[in-house]
C-alpha cells in the first residue's frame, strides 16, 4: 500500500499530516460547520493512534461525518457525549443506507475504534476477547511495521535465522501461505505462469495463489537458495509445533508488536483486497476465510471515497 495521500494537492505521509490538511468537500459539509466540528474530530481521530496514512485519512472522514451529524442532532461536540455506542449505531442506520454492507462495517469499524480511544467513560464494549479453543483474529499490521519486520528478518545474528524469518515474510505476505502450509512449501510448489513470466502463483495441496508483485524477487532468492528443502528450513514434522520450534530463536525489536504469523496473512488479504479482486476470487486463492476475518481487516482496506470514486465502482462506470 502506498505510504502517502494527496489532500488538496499537497502529498502527506504521517497522520499527522493528515490532520493538519484534511479538509471535507464543501458541498458534503459546511465551511462554517467544518470550524466548529475540527477540533473534535482531530482530536479523536488522534487519539485512536493511527500509524497508516491510508487509515488515519480514512478515520477523519468518518469521524469528521459522524460528528458533523452529532451537531445537527443537538447532540453537541464533546466527545464524551457524542461517541456513545448508541449515538454510532443510529448514525449508522440511519444515514448509510445507500452504502454497501462492507462499506458500512468498514465504516462503522471506524468509529467504533475511535470511540473506544477517545472516551474514558462512554460504555464501549471490552474488545473481544478468544473463543475457549480460538484465537482472537488481529488487524493487519501496518505498512511501517512490515517494515520493521522485514529489516529485523535481515539482521538476525544466523544465517538460518536470517532464511526462516524472511521465508515466513514472504510466504505470509506474498500469498497469505497459513502456518501449517509454510511448512510444506519447497521451490517445487512454486512457478511461473505459462501466459505470463510476471504473475509467480504456488501451488498448495487445496488452492494455487498468486504471489504478490512485490514480493517475486524474495520468493524467487530463497528458492534458488534452497530448491530442495522446505523454504523455511528443515524441520521435524511430527514434533509438536515445528514451525514454532523453527521460529523461536528469531529476535524481533521490542518496539515492533509481537510477531504472529496469522497475522501476515490478515495483511496480505487487506492487500490484495485493494487490488479490485472479486469476492469468489479472493475466496478460491484464500481458501478458508471467515466472515470475522473480513470484518476484522475491512477498516484497514482504504476506501475509494475520494470524489465519490466508490459510487462510480458501484455503478461499473
């Protein structure tokens, strides 16, 4: 995804950034209204702690609707007051109607983020919590953190250290290859496309998935490195947890969050959602994906909301 916005024709690449030039369209809000309503909104935008230039862009335009809403309600401009869980849900039934379901969730996701950081006493449901026997699905991780992770993987203290974080990378983000599939992979699942030498897919016991453009070179070294043995290194497969056994050695920076590999994957379907993909495509290359997922990464799929573009999507124009 792309680290930086254009808002009124100036490029931005910190969140900060986008507060600081965020403007909404006139004809969708009032100048006068948009003075009063700024402060707040900055405010709690802020406060959610976006790092994405995409998310934080696209929580302003959420949260700068929804208040602007508040304040033609009487409801006023205090955040306190305003982002009650009650006063989000009717904002969203009541007002985006001619949105689609994704569209409304992604938005409401929004909202309900911001409204959770920017209250101390609203009544926001605790954030949910696993399932006895299941694991809590997490956002992606954000461009700046894929990053870090990607520069740890470099400068691991072994080269196999160095070989099994960067196969995790690149099999998690490249394809969205799951935890039990990695440890399967060799050069052998992987080639190129007849019609095409750019499109790299590999080829899994239940699905074949496309490799990411940006990844190929990556996905390509460690099979010439390795063109025989399990890309991610060799492994005992009948021991308990092989790729955790695998992966424990390698250090990651504390600053960075806690390294999970479902969570690769949730980032590399946030990336590939971007790319216009259709629902029954991305089910067949996923392979198993449940609704939750998608609710879970929906907030962080930047919306086309620039100049209605979403509209015209809707309308196949």
């Amino acid at each position: 995804m792309p680290k930086h916005r254009v808002i009124g024709g100036r490029i931005v690449t910190t969140p900060e950034e986008v507060f600081a030039h965020y403007r909404p369209r006139p004809h969708l809000v009032d100048p006068a209204v948009w003075t009063k309503v700024r402060p707040s909104a900055v405010e709690a935008t802020r406060a959610a702690d976006y790092v994405s230039v995409a998310s934080a862009l696209n929580a302003m335009s959420a949260v700068t609707h929804f208040l602007v809403w508040t304040h033609g309600q009487g409801l006023g401009l205090e955040l306190e007051k305003c982002f009650l869980p009650e006063h989000v849900e009717h904002y969203c039934a009541s007002t985006m109607q001619s949105l689609s379901p994704e569209s409304r969730s992604t938005r409401r996701g929004y909202l309900r983020r911001v409204g959770r950081a920017c209250t101390k006493d609203a009544p926001w449901p605790a954030e949910p919590k696993p399932f006895s026997g299941n694991n809590t699905i997490l956002p992606p991780y954000t461009p700046e953190e894929v990053e870090g992770f990607w520069k740890a993987a470099e400068a691991q203290s072994t080269p196999l250290r160095t070989r099994v974080a960067l196969a995790m990378l690149t099999l998690g983000l490249g394809a969205g290859v799951q935890p039990g599939e990695m440890l399967r992979v060799t050069a052998d699942h992987v080639s190129i496309h007849p019609d095409d030498h750019r499109l790299m897919v590999i080829r899994l016991e239940s699905r074949t998935t496309p490799v990411l453009a940006k990844y190929t070179n990556r996905l390509r070294d460690l099979c010439s490195r390795y063109p025989e043995e399990p890309l991610v290194g060799k492994h005992r497969p009948t021991a308990k947890d092989p790729l955790g056994t695998l992966r424990q050695d390698v250090a990651w920076p504390g600053w960075l969050p806690r390294f999970r590999v479902s969570r690769l994957r949730t980032t590399w379907m946030a990336d590939v959602l971007t790319l216009d993909l259709r629902i029954s495509e991305f089910m067949v290359i996923a392979g198993n994906v449940s609704s939750k997922s998608l609710e879970v990464i929906a907030p962080d799929v930047p919306g086309r909301w620039e100049g209605d573009a979403y509209l015209f999507k809707g309308a196949g124009l």
